[in-house]
C-alpha cells in the first residue's frame, strides 16, 4: 500500500483552470431562452454545466468555491481574456468555443498523460471536453461552408476574437506542460476546421505589444465586470443565505 502524501494542486494553475471554467460556463448559460434553435439551447446549457462542474472542483482545491466565484472583486480573477468575451451572436459564441475548446482539449489531454496533481482531474474531463470541441467545430462548419450571410458573419467573429489567443499558450505557474507543442497542436486543429469551412486563419496579432491578454495578472476588458456583477448579485445581495 503507498502511503506517499498527494501533491497538493498549485494553487495559481488550479486558480487559472478553474476561473477559465467558471466565466466560460456563465457566457454560455446567458444563452438560455435566446438560442437559434431549441437542440442549441439543450446542447450550450450541457456544455456549460460540463465547465461548472469543472470549475467546482477546480475552485475546490483552493478554497471555498463559493466563496471564490462570488466574493472576488474583478483584479482577482485569472481566467483568460477570451472566456470573457460578450456571446455577440451565434457566430461568435461558437468561434470562441472553437478556439478556447481546442485549447482547452490538448491542454488535458498533456495533463492526462503526465503525473502531476491535475492528472486525475484531465483524465475524466477529457471526454466532454473533446464533445466540446467537436461540437464547436460541427457548427462552425455549417456556418462557414453555409449561407453568404452565415459565412461572413463566422469570418468577422474569428478574426474579433483571434487577438485573445495568444495569452492562452503563456505559462502557467504550476502546470506541467509542453506549451511550444500546444500551440502548435492547437494552431494545426483550428487551421484545419476554418480550411473545411472556407475560413482562413485570421492575421492578426498573437503576440507582441498588439495583442491582447492579461486576463492571468487579473487585468479584464470591460465587458468582464458587468458579467461579474450579475453573476455575483444574488449571492452578495443575501449574504449567508441557506436554499
């Protein structure tokens, strides 16, 4: 029997995870009664569930999760600019899912295979997340290779948000992981989903002084604070409530 102690998870990494879940599941969960079609809104409520669950545990293993999602002020925060970004239309929703879903697929998917605190965890999430991705990459796919309209408007959502890439492959103090291979990983799958749907990848800056990212210091674009102050309302406005 080993009785070797568990490693206990970097609180940054699994702070950095878990913020990464929790914003990206609240974005999809404003999509409730205002998806294009009913399977959409039974299929991004899925996903978004999927990402809270992930976030729980996350949380969980740096504090009260609770207390973490609902009585932070906004500097606080590490997730990713990209996760934060307003839903916009349908298109954009699903041009961020493609980029941070494919991401967020091979990052687990190195944090299965190793052995570190977080390998456990990537291990079960893998399979959704990878549902994830494909069904991100299904509906881009429909709206690059569909209607003038459709293909335009799944164009000018990946070249808005191309910009917020880059920070996702910084490192992240605690996680062991070839970040050089995940780029590159991650640039291949999208690069080959945009080449199926007529899209090209997007030329904007990733890197350099013109990106954009800094969500992982708890600096935020503006559309970040209002999202917080709703998803923080009812848990502030009755403190210590029992349901």
């Amino acid at each position: 029997m080993n009785d070797a102690p568990v490693t206990a998870p970097p609180r940054a990494a699994a702070l950095a995870l878990g913020d990464d879940a929790l914003v990206l599941s609240h974005r999809l969960g404003e999509w409730a009664g205002h998806a294009p079609v009913l399977e959409e809104e039974v299929a991004l409520a899925n996903i978004a569930l999927d990402l809270l669950g992930q976030a729980r545990i996350l949380l969980s293993l740096v504090g009260d999760e609770d207390e973490l999602a609902y009585l932070r002020e906004e500097r606080a925060f590490r997730n990713l600019q990209l996760v934060e970004q307003p839903n916009g239309d349908f298109a954009q929703t699903i041009a961020r899912q493609l980029y941070f879903s494919t991401y967020q697929l091979f990052l687990y998917r190195q944090l299965a295979a190793g052995d570190s605190a977080f390998t456990g965890l990537a291990a079960k999430a893998v399979k959704e997340v990878a549902y994830h991705q494909d069904h991100a990459a299904h509906w881009t796919l429909r709206l690059g290779d569909g209607t003038a309209e459709s293909h335009e408007r799944m164009a000018r959502a990946c070249g808005a948000l191309w910009r917020y890439t880059g920070e996702m492959f910084e490192p992240v103090e605690g996680l062991e992981v070839d970040w050089r291979a995940l780029e590159d990983s991650w640039r291949e799958s999208v690069a080959g989903v945009l080449e199926r749907a007529t899209l090209t990848l997007p030329d904007g800056p990733r890197s350099g002084a013109w990106r954009a990212g800094a969500g992982r210091q708890g600096l935020h674009t503006e559309p970040f604070g209002p999202m917080l102050a709703e998803m923080q309302h009812l848990h502030r406005s009755h403190p210590g409530a029992s349901w």
